[in-house]
C-alpha cells in the first residue's frame, strides 16, 4: 500500500510540471539609444549648448580679464541698459551727429597737479578684515599717490614736469612706492624719471608707441594673457569688487597719466 502511494504521488508531480510555464533565457534585442536630457543623474541632465548672456563679459570665456568677469558677475559694472527711442525729429530738423565719449579728465592742470590729488584705486580689507569685524569685501581706503608725489618734488623732478611736455606719467600708488624701498632702496631721481615717458601715450597705443623716458630708457611692452605690461607691470589693472580700479587715460593739460600697481624699476 506504501509503495503504492509513492508510485501514485511521483505521478502527479511529473503530470504537475508538465502545465509550469517554460522560462526563457537569451540576449536582449532592445537597442541603447544613448542618455535622454533631463532623465536624471550628473550629464543626463546638463545642457548641451552654451549659455548666451545679453552681455558677453558675464561669460568667463568672453571677459576681457578674469577681474572684469568677477565685477559683471557680481553686479559691480552692469551692462548698460538700452537708450529709449528719441523722439521724431521736426522734418526740416537734422540729426547732430553723436559726440565721441571723453577720456578720463583730470581737471585742466598739469601732470603734476592732477596727480597730486588724483584717487587710486579701492582696497579692500580682505582676510585681515575677519579680526577687526569687517566683511572681507568691504572698502578699507584708497591706493593712491601721495608717496610718488613726494618723490617727484624731493629729487627735483616734478619742476620738469611743470613744462609743456607733453609727457605719460605711470604713476606708482602708495604701496607700490614703498614695496621698492623696502625692497631696493632710495626711490630717487633716476626711478621717477623711469616713470615717465616724452609724448602722449594713450593706453589704445602703448603697444606701438615709442616709449623713452626722462631717465633715457626705453620700456618694454609685451601682451599677455589679455593685458598690456610695461615693464612686466599691468597698465590698466582691474581690482576686485566694485570698487575704483586703477585709473588710465587721466587727461592733463601737459600731458596723461596712468595708475599702476608696481615700480616700473622693479
């Protein structure tokens, strides 16, 4: 009776598994198509075309200098916005032609004089700030060129400069003039005159113009990494934030004057 059942039982097993469904196993034939924009996950989701601006210094890559990026980016020189439409003019009336826009000016005096009260570019205090509880971003003063004017009137130089010129001053702010005494001594006679040049130099032709000083040298003009140096010093330097940078193009009666930020005798 025993074996009977068993018989009986491993029948209606094997008859059982006869109606279970039969897996199979292969390959898929379904094609990747490739990531899907907006499907999740790092690069799926990134855009592929670049990003326009309305202006184009707000793009790192467009920027005239990485400084310049830092103020459009953060809101220190905004674009200009567009002008509203003129009015119609009266038929008979004619258009006068749009003036050209000025240069920097410096009041009508001479190199000197203008250079005695000219203001140097913002500092900020940066990290020394955090001890004083100032924000690291925050105005600390002005650079400007109190010590160089000093200088020009010690060693007897700035009575040259009170002649018709016209002359190009590059004009080192404070802490440029006290970096080179520190560092090379007495900023005498021979270093001012290395800071100015015969003639009138606009930063536009700094890198075709001659450039011979009152001292006899000639500078040295070099571009690089979308910059104009003299003398390896930046002429026409940007400071972070929105601040004042360093001024160019200053007009005088006698002549120009550009801020920088190093002694040209460095």
């Amino acid at each position: 009776m025993t074996n009977s059942k068993i018989v009986l039982a491993a029948a209606l097993v094997a008859g059982a598994s006869a109606f279970a469904p039969v897996q199979q196993h292969g390959v898929s034939t379904a094609l990747f198509n490739g990531p899907v924009i907006g499907a999740g996950g790092m690069a799926d989701t990134r855009d592929p075309d670049a990003l326009q601006h309305d202006d184009p210094r707000k793009s790192i890559s467009a920027a005239p200098s990485f400084e310049e990026y830092l103020k459009m980016r953060d809101g220190g020189g905004a674009a200009p916005a567009a002008a509203a439409p003129a009015p119609a003019a009266a038929p008979a009336a004619v258009a006068a032609p749009a003036a050209a826009a000025p240069a920097a000016v410096g009041g009508g005096g001479t190199v000197f004089d203008t250079l005695a009260g000219l203001e140097g570019p913002g500092q900020v205090w940066g990290a020394e700030g955090i001890a004083v509880g100032k924000e690291e971003s925050e105005l600390k003063g002005y650079d400007n060129f109190g010590k160089f004017v000093e200088r020009l009137q010690s060693t007897g130089v700035a009575n040259e400069l009170a002649g018709a010129g016209p002359f190009t001053i590059f004009a080192p702010v404070d802490s440029a003039v006290e970096s080179y005494e520190k560092m090379f001594g007495p900023f005498d006679a021979t270093v001012c005159k290395m800071h100015i040049v015969v003639g009138k130099v606009p930063t536009s032709q700094v890198s075709s113009a001659p450039l011979t000083t009152l001292a006899g040298e000639t500078l040295t003009y070099k571009r690089a990494v979308r910059k104009d140096f003299v003398n390896d010093v930046v002429i026409g330097e940007k400071t972070f934030g929105q601040f004042n940078d360093f001024p160019v193009d200053v007009e005088c009666s006698n002549g120009l004057i550009h801020g920088i930020s190093l002694s040209l005798a460095s």
